[in-house]
C-alpha cells in the first residue's frame, strides 16, 4: 500500500504544479498582458512565458499520467469508467489528454510555425481576452474535476454508492 500512497503523493503534487500554473497564467498574466499598452511587446512576452511553462508543465503531466494510471491499476479501478458516479476519472483522464495534446503536439507545431512565418501584427487587446476566455473554461473544468477527484477518492460519491 504505501507504493499507491507514494503515487497519490507524486499525483497530487504534478496536479498543483500544472493545474496551478494554469491558474496563475489565467487570473494574473493574462489580465495584465492585456492592460500591457504594447500588444505586440505583449505577445512577445507571452510566447516566451508559455515555452517555459510549457516545459515545466509537461513533466507535470508525465507524473500525472503515470501515477494516475498506476493507481488505477493497483486499485483495480478500471470498472470505474463504466460507472458515471466516477464522472470525475472521466474528466480526469479527458483533461490530461486535452493538455497532453496541447503540449506535446500543437505547442511544439507552434513553435516551428513562428520560427518559419514573420512576426504578427494582428495582435490587440482582445487577442489576450479570448486566449484568457479558453483558458478559463479549462481552469474551471480542472477545478471542479479535482473537488470531484478528492470527494470522490475519499468516499462521497454521488447517490452514496
Ligand atoms: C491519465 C489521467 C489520470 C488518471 C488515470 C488519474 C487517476 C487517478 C486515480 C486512480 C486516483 C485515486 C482515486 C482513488 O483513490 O479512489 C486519482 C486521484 C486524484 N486525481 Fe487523478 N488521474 C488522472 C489525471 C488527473 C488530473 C488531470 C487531475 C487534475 C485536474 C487529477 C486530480 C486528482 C486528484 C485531486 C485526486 C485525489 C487525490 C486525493 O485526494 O487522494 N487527476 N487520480
């Protein structure tokens, strides 16, 4: 058992890590970038603030994934995924392979684009508003998946079963 505890450990702590930055990116970086008087400057700033938290972000996801399913596995959990009452996997293992898609596939796409195509000029203001919008729709999805996960992992699951 203490190998699961030790993998609940290492998940929980890859989620603050990643489900974190995501937070900080939309309630604080985003809303100031966008108050920033230059927006090109501004989405300069942004591209090299996500490379870096990108990186970061896919080592957390990694951990998340691999501990994740190492518990599903000890646990032998995976008639879980048949039960809506554990809605919560469904979102969990449905957000990791969204991020994962992100990270590993359109942010690398991304970044060879931008080192081939001139620098944009069609950045403003509402540029960094619709970027914040998609980020906090998936803040907001993360969240209610980890109060689901931790009620859920301690015993308070829908209809008491
Ligand atoms: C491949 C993806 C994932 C898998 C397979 C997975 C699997 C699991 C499993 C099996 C548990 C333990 C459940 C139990 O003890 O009954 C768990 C707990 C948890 N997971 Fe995930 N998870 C994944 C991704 C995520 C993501 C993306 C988040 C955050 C958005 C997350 C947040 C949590 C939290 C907060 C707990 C509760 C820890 C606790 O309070 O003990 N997981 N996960």
């Amino acid at each position: 058992m203490d190998e699961l505890v030790f993998a609940r450990v290492l998940h929980v702590l890859g989620v603050v890590l990643w489900i974190g930055g995501v937070a900080m990116v939309t309630t604080v970086l985003l809303p100031t970038l966008a108050r920033m008087p230059s927006a090109i400057e501004a989405m300069a700033f942004f591209e090299q603030f996500r490379r870096r938290f990108a990186a970061q972000a896919r080592i957390s996801t990694l951990f998340v994934g691999v501990t994740g399913f190492y518990m599903v596995y000890v646990l032998d959990a995976w008639q879980r995924f048949t039960q809506w009452q554990y809605w919560w996997m469904h979102t969990m293992v449905f957000i990791w392979l969204l991020f994962s898609f992100m990270l590993f596939v359109m942010e690398p796409r991304g970044r060879r684009q931008q080192a081939q195509a001139p620098a944009q000029t069609n950045i403003s203001a509402d540029t960094f508003a619709i970027i914040q919008r998609k980020h906090l729709k998936l803040l907001l999805l993360s969240l209610l998946t980890i109060a689901g996960a931790v009620a859920g992992s301690h015993g308070w699951l829908i209809s008491g079963n």
